[in-house]
C-alpha cells in the first residue's frame, strides 16, 4: 500500500471501509454505491472537460 498522510481524506476513507470489514458491519456514512457514482460523475466530468460537451449521466 502506497505511503499517504493520516490527515488525508482517502486515508481516513480507506481506513472507515477497513474497520467496517474488520467489525463485519455495512458502512454507514458512504455505502458502496454513493462511492460508485462519485466516481462515475468525477469520469464524466473529466470527459466534459476533455470534449467540451455535457455528458449525461
């Protein structure tokens, strides 16, 4: 696993999903699909910016 600073916000992500595994509980402050569909919108975003078009999602 790649070095990150503890204040970092993905490291305090990654280390919420790990302690969520670990107690064999579902998260709770962001469930697998709102994290999937920040990413599909941060993708389309990069894809407007790189087009210049409004990419529906």
């Amino acid at each position: 696993m790649p070095e990150m600073i503890s204040t970092d916000g993905y490291y305090r992500e990654i280390g919420y999903f790990l302690s969520c595994i670990e107690q064999d509980r579902d998260p709770q402050l962001t469930t697998p699909q709102q994290s999937r569909d920040a990413v599909a919108l941060a993708l389309a975003e990069a894809e407007s910016i790189c087009t210049g078009k409004v990419i529906e999602i």
